[in-house]
C-alpha cells in the first residue's frame, strides 16, 4: 500500500509542477486535497518543496544566446571605461568606497617587539539597489522566413543584440548622469570653462587643463589618472585645436586621434562617448554632452566588490540573459526576453575630475 502511495504522489507531484508555472495557488490547493494523508512527513516535505517554483527555476534560459548577450559590447560606449563591471551575488547592498587611504604609500616597517601597523581597506558606503532591465526583441514570422533563405543571417541574434544596444545606453546613460554630476566631486576636483578658457576657443589650453586636472588627482590619491572621457562634441573641437595640431606637425597626421592624445596628455587611454538618446521632443542628444571626465580606473575584482577606482558597476552575476524564444501567435512572431540587473556607483570622488563646459 505504501509503495501505490508513492507511485500517486509522484504523479501528483508532476501535475502540480506543471500547474505551478501556470499559476501556483490552484496547484497548492491541488495538492493538499490529493496527496494522502499516511504519507511520511520526507515525501510530503518533497512534494511541497516541487510545487513551489522561484522564478529561476521556472524560467528556461537559452545558453547560445545567454553567451552572445553577456559577450556582446557596443564599442559607442565608454561608460565602463569609467565604471567597470563587478559581478555581485545580491540586489542590494553597501557600496564599498574608498578614500585617500586607500591610496597612500604607508610605512610598513616593524621594529622587534612592536605592534603590527593596521590599515582599514575600503569602507561600507552608501546602499546600492540594482535596477532591472528587461525587453523583448521581435521577429515576425514573414522575416524569419526570409532570412532562413539566406546562409549566415540569424535573425535571432539580431533581435538579442538590438535589446542589448537598448539596455547598455539606458546603462550608459546612468553612468554619464553619475560622471557629469558636479555635486559628485568636491572643489578641488572640478572647474566650469567659460568664454576664451573654452576648448572651441583659438586662446584655450587644453594640454593644461588637463595637466591640471591629473595633478588634483595625483596629489590627492598618490595614483596618477590613466583615464580621459572625452564626450563626441569635444573631440571633434580639440582634435582640431591648434595647440594640439602644433605639437603633431611631425607626425603627418592632420588631426589627432585619441591615441595621439593619449600620448599627448601621458595618461593611458583616451576614449570619446558617440552615445546619444532621443530626448521629449525626440531630438537627438549627445549622452557625455560637453563635459570631460578625467579619472584613476582599475580593472579587477574585491572580494567582487572592486579595487580602489573612481567607479564600478554592480551586476547580478551570470547576467545578462536570454531566456528561450517563443511563439506569440497572436503576432505573429518569435519572442527574445532579455533580461539584465546592474547599477552603476561611484566608488571614490578623489580619483576623479570633472571638466564642465569644456566647448562652447
């Protein structure tokens, strides 16, 4: 008798999973009223246990596309340039920041008998709350069709890639809003250009503002920036700056690229934020607008939570990802849910400098 008991309960147990993912109330009530009551309290644990589903477990995630979605990088994007990506296990949190101490050179010598110097790395923050970005990208069936006559065009990916471009600027634009927030930095780590100061002006000095810049961060971090954001609008003015085309004669070039203002400026990188989003009246509008971010940024992980650096961000490990595709008959297509959890955070205002206005 116990072993037709078993042999029920399992057949209940597979009725009410599949009930569950339809909706988990019915299936509960399901199984209360079915399951028989001289079963062992193990097998009741379990099949009480399968009726309930998290949302993870329901959901089926396509690996090949899951892959594409966390390897794909829109290279009109500088924003993890600035914040790189940490992967974190939680939602929510402390954000770990970091002062000057993380940045000093200390004296680690010990004479016998003495006590151990002691130094506190990072410090627990301002709480960080990571946001969730979901969307579907579309293929009517006619497409599909289409496309499958053609070899190499997979229109699959197409759609995972175009909601990925959809999340990453509304990522971007997170992580610029953060960058060219005056507030975020304090006086001896910005300046507003004005008038003849400005980098559209014949009279500006580039070179200088930014040596000027690299000096608050240095004497203030001990770290020497290794980062300029330049945002589209700026480049296409300092490239052609006379200073700046004084000092590249020799090279035969007739405009600098950022590479040649890296060297220029000494500092390890220089990237140009192309972004732009359509606004309310849906014109089109620069993400980086006219403002300079000049910043200590380091790659790596603490503990997952990041190295001392000017920024970071958080996502949801093992994300983003593509959950499988299907049919919506009413429409007509096939359906691609992306699904991503990051938010940006600012690890440490010291490493960073902000230029506003930096052309008219």
């Amino acid at each position: 008798m116990k072993r037709n008991h078993f042999i029920f309960a399992i057949a209940m147990l597979v009725v009410a999973v599949a009930g569950a993912l339809v909706d988990p109330a019915p299936a509960h009530a399901f199984l209360a009223n079915s399951v028989p009551l001289d079963l062992d309290s193990t097998l009741l644990g379990a099949i009480a246990f399968g009726g309930i589903m998290s949302p993870s477990q329901a959901r089926v995630i396509d690996p090949i596309l899951t892959n594409l979605a966390q390897g794909y990088k829109n290279n009109d994007m500088i924003g993890e340039h600035l914040f790189p990506v940490v992967p974190v296990d939680q939602r929510g949190g402390k954000i770990i920041q970091f002062g000057k101490e993380a940045f000093r050179l200390y004296n680690t010598a010990r004479a016998p008998g003495s006590n151990t110097k002691r130094i506190q790395y990072g410090y627990a923050g301002a709480n960080y709350a990571l946001e969730q970005h979901a969307l579907e990208g579309t293929v009517p069936f006619e497409n599909m069709q289409e496309a499958n006559a053609v070899p190499g065009i997979d229109l699959g990916q197409g759609a995972v890639m175009m909601v990925q471009d959809v999340i990453a600027l509304r990522n971007e634009y997170a992580q610029a809003a953060i960058a060219r927030d005056a507030n975020n930095y304090d006086a001896n780590h910005k300046v507003t250009l004005s008038g003849s100061d400005q980098w559209s002006h014949a009279d500006s000095d580039p070179a200088g503002d930014i040596t000027d810049s690299i000096e608050a961060i240095r004497s203030t971090i001990g770290r020497r920036p290794n980062l300029v954001a330049l945002p589209a609008a700026v480049y296409g003015k300092v490239k052609q700056h006379a200073q700046v085309l004084d000092r590249i004669k020799h090279t035969g070039r007739d405009s600098a690229t950022p590479q040649l203002l890296a060297q220029l400026w000494d500092v390890k990188q220089v990237v140009v934020g192309d972004a732009v989003y359509a606004d309310a009246s849906d014109d089109l509008v620069d993400v980086w607008g006219k403002d300079v971010i000049i910043a200590f940024t380091q790659m790596g992980t603490l503990r997952d939570k990041g190295l001392p650096s000017y920024g970071y961000t958080y996502r949801l490990r093992n994300h983003p990802v593509v959950e499988s595709a299907y049919q919506d008959r009413n429409a007509k297509s096939w359906i691609y849910p992306v699904t991503d959890e990051l938010s940006p955070v600012l690890a440490s205002g010291l490493a960073g400098f902000l230029i506003k206005d930096a052309v008219a």
